[in-house]
C-alpha cells in the first residue's frame, strides 16, 4: 500500500486524503466544474459544485471512481447549461 500514490490510497474518512484529491480533482476538472468540494456522508463521498455541461459532472465522476475506493453516496453537482 505504501508504493501507491497518495490519490490511490483515499479509502476511509481521512482529511488530508481527501484534501489531496480534492485539490488534484480541481486542478484537473477547473474549466469543467466551478467550486467543486467533497464532503465525506455514511462512509461515502458526496460530490458538490456547478458545471457548465452535463460532461463536466461526469468527467468528475468519473475523476472521483477512479482515485478514491470510496462509494460516492451523491452527486450534487449543479448543471448550469447555456446562459
């Protein structure tokens, strides 16, 4: 378990874990998803932001299923659609 990536390793409710993946999915998500967080509710991940297209909420998704072993409980990720 040592030799995986921090990223690799976000299984329990640990803060600085999931910090790292937070700031890692922000980084990569940024013009997907504006104010993306995590918050971590019945020993899963709740995801919570706005994004301009319904892709943006899945690449993070998709982004938090494969860093974290932890079941994403739900999805609050706004749509903002075309303005």
């Amino acid at each position: 378990m040592e030799n995986q990536p921090p990223e690799k390793m976000v299984q329990r409710n640990e803060p600085n874990e999931l910090a790292l993946l937070e700031t890692q999915l922000r980084i990569r998500l940024r013009s997907y998803v504006y104010d993306f967080r995590m918050t971590v509710q019945d020993g899963g991940l709740v995801l919570h932001g706005r994004a301009r297209t319904y892709y943006g909420k899945q690449l993070a998704q998709h982004g938090v299923m494969a860093q974290s072993r932890l079941p994403i409980r739900a999805n609050y990720i706004e749509v903002l659609g075309s303005r």
